[in-house]
C-alpha cells in the first residue's frame, strides 16, 4: 500500500462512522480501571482505540422524529423478543512468546424440556432515542449512572446525557460547533472525563458531579484516553489525522506532561496506576509505573498484503492475566478481518477471526467471559455488534437488523450482566439518511 493508501486504510478503521465534514465524529475509547470507586468496573467507554476507525462519509442530518410506532412498522422491533413493542423511556509483564490458540470448543446449547415454557433471554432493546445525530460514546458509571455523547454533526456542538436508572436528561455541556466527543471514561459519580476532537485544539473536559468545565487544551488530536483516577489520567494522541503527533500525556491531579516512552500508542486500558495497558500499530504495550515497554503481535494478526495494513485496534484490561486485544486487517475497502487476541499473564494468543467489516474502537465485556464488538460499517455496508464468547463471533440481534441501525460504543454496567450501546438508526442501507440517536441496552 501506498502511504496514501495507508492513511486512507487507518481513516476507515478509526472514523467508520458517517459525518458530513469527513474527519469529525470520530470517538475514542476508554477503560474504566477495575479498582475504581463507587461501584465502577471495567466499562470500555471510549473507543479509541488504536487504528480502528474509518473514515467520515458524507452525513444528512435531518430532525424528523419518528414514533414507536412507524418504528416497529417498518421492521425497528427487538430481534427475538416477544413483543414487537419498542421500549420508550423517555501487574504482569510483557513476554515474547506468541502463540496461536487451537480449536474452541462451542458451548453445548441448553434446550428447552418438552412441554416447558421457553425461559426468557436477554435481548438489545431501545431505551432512548433523539432526533437526528447518534450517541457514539456511551460509558456507565455504577450500577445506576453513565453518560452517552451525542455527536450530531459538524456544524452543531456535541450534547451530553446523563444517565440515572432508566432515565437519560440532557445535561449542560460546554461542546463546541466542528468538534466531537472521542472519548470518556470515569472514576466515580463525581470524576467524569470526556474528550473532544476533530477539531484542534482538541480539549478535555471535567464533570465533579455537578458541572462539565474544560480541564485542559492540547496542540493536537486525541485520539483515546483511560481514566485510573481524578489525579491519574491518560491520554493518547492521533498517528494520522490533521494534528496528528499528540504523543502520549498523562495528568497527575495538577500538571499535564507528556511521557517519551509512550511515542506512537493510540489508545489504553487502566488496571491500576502501575498496570496500564494501550497499544500502537501492530503492538501492545504495559505501563509498570515508571515506562512504557512494547511487544509485537504481528504474528497473530491477519498476514500483510498488497492492499491491507494490520493493525491492533483497541485493548481491553480486565485482570493482569485476563487482557483483550482486538486487531484487524484492514483491508482497504471493506475493512477486516478481525482477530480476537489474549493475554494470560505469560504470552499472547489468537483466540478467534471473524470477517464483519470495519470495527470501532469502543468495546466492552460482556459481564461473563465474552465481548462486545461495534462493527458499524461504512459507505451503507451492513452494520453488526458482534458478541465474542468461548472462540466464536456471532452476530446480535438488533432493532431494526443491520441495514437500519450502527452502533458505535458499548458500555458493561457494573456488577451485572446488562450491556449499554449508542448508535443511531438511519434509512435502509443509507447511514446519515433520517437519522436518530439511539441508547440501546441488553438485558432480560
């Protein structure tokens, strides 16, 4: 690939999502650390995260509402649920052994004795929905609390809605016209991070629980960010977008420096102030505390060819012996194919590879051993979420099936099993057509 192919290729990965001024709207992802306070656990908020994102498409924004109604009429009813009813509410260190994992063995599907009533199973339902833009960053704060960013469009500042319970306000929020919200993540009810970019410079903004305020300004594109605690803060700059050479900076409850070691790493995930882990091209790398030290996994992603560029695209930390590495192909028109890797405290493994297209960088566990992974699509390709358990990718049900709906970013609620997403539902195979921002949430 030519270095215009390259950077075309890394636009798709990272920006997938339509956007009517190309290169805003873009979101970055980030991990909540598993230590973190009132009642935090590990929720992949931003979605940074590496060289997933594609490129902005062209994007209409039109403020039509649609009622539940016209919705489930025209297909927008959950996927295998018993009604067609859409819900309104209102320190491990790095090593060089890299294997491939074998076979998986699938889970023995549980059937339903004769006679019995079928049990009820959990399904995507809507639960919130504005007209025009999309929430493509979503993060949950505790078992009650989150908060989904609505980037609408470029000519319109990002929104902020914030979650208590089953209901999500709009929450002041002081977003400016040509930028978007690329990233969050939280310590607690009352440390909330979000930052901004498409625009330079690109900021990062504060919620103390009972205002967002801009914390901090920098020279060029964020690209991802994790949040360990209110005086422990990351974030990792862009590699190709305009404003590019961020570098990587971190915030210690006064000052703001950038830290050499960390040159090139896109996005990472925060166990502890002394176990961090991001990534960059076709590494991995863990913070000990005092430098970020690097392994390649380049053996485990798709073989380079002519017209790809492998590449780790997110990472996510849930123990020191338990890390999620998500890398793709990156094929240059349909994106892909994605690869599932691990980390088990010792070496790093290939565990699953799936062809959906492009993916986005917002991840999240699922709460029992798996992952959820946005695979939105672009230029009208099929849009999945595609859940990853015991060696196999499978895509979800979702309202209105995958030529009406792109989901961006997905959020793990604390303690449960119950999942948050963030997209918006569009026209038939035209993302930026009749557009509506859309919070989803997976549960019984």
């Amino acid at each position: 690939m030519t270095e215009d192919d390259t950077q075309r290729s890394y636009l798709q990965r990272r920006k997938c999502a339509p956007r009517n001024t190309g290169l805003i709207g873009w979101i970055g992802a980030v991990e909540l650390p598993k230590h973190a306070n009132d009642g935090m656990d590990q929720n992949r908020v931003a979605g940074r995260r590496g060289a997933g994102r594609g490129p902005g498409r062209g994007r209409t924004r039109r403020a039509a509402a649609v009622t539940a109604g016209l919705l489930a009429a025209a297909g927008l009813a959950v996927a295998g649920a018993s009604s067609a009813a859409l819900a309104a509410p209102g320190n491990a260190g790095l090593t060089a052994g890299l294997t491939t994992a074998g076979n998986a063995r699938p889970a023995a599907a549980a059937l339903a004795a004769p006679g019995n009533a079928q049990p009820a199973t959990a399904s995507w339902r809507m639960v919130k929905r504005v007209p025009g833009g999309s929430f493509d960053v979503v993060i949950a704060v505790g078992k009650n609390g989150g908060w989904a960013f609505d980037n609408s469009d470029g000519s319109s500042p990002p929104t902020a809605w914030q979650r208590s319970g089953s209901r999500w306000t709009k929450a002041a929020f002081p977003g400016k016209a040509n930028e978007s919200v690329v990233a969050a993540g939280a310590s607690s009810s009352a440390d909330v991070w979000a930052f901004t970019g498409g625009a330079v410079p690109s900021r990062a903004l504060h919620w103390n629980g009972r205002a967002w305020t801009v914390q901090r300004t920098f020279p060029g594109q964020v690209g991802g960010a994790a949040v360990v605690n209110r005086s422990d803060v990351w974030v990792f700059g862009e590699p190709f977008l305009p404003g590019a050479g961020l570098g990587t900076w971190h915030y210690n409850g006064h000052t703001w420096s950038r830290v050499a070691s960390g040159h090139g790493l896109e996005g990472g995930s925060a166990l502890s102030p002394n176990n961090i882990w991001a990534f960059g091209g076709a590494d991995v790398a863990h913070w000990n505390g005092s430098t970020w030290s690097r392994t390649s996994v380049a053996s485990l992603l798709p073989a380079k060819q002519e017209l790809n560029n492998p590449a780790v695209y997110e990472i996510l930390a849930l123990a020191r012996d338990n890390v999620y590495a998500i890398g793709s192909g990156n094929l240059e028109d349909e994106g892909g194919p994605t690869v599932i890797l691990h980390w088990n405290g010792h070496r790093w493994s290939r565990l699953a590879e799936g062809q959906f297209g492009i993916g986005w960088p917002q991840i999240s566990s699922d709460g029992h051993g798996g992952l959820w992974l946005p695979m939105p699509g672009s230029d009208g390709q099929k849009s999945y979420l595609v859940h990853y358990s015991a060696g196999h990718l499978t895509p979800a049900a979702l309202p209105g099936g995958p030529n009406r709906i792109s989901i961006f970013g997905v959020a793990l609620i604390p303690g449960t099993s119950s999942v948050l997403a963030g997209g918006n539902t569009h026209a038939i195979g035209q993302p930026g057509v009749d557009e509506n921002a859309v919070l989803l949430q997976y549960a019984l």
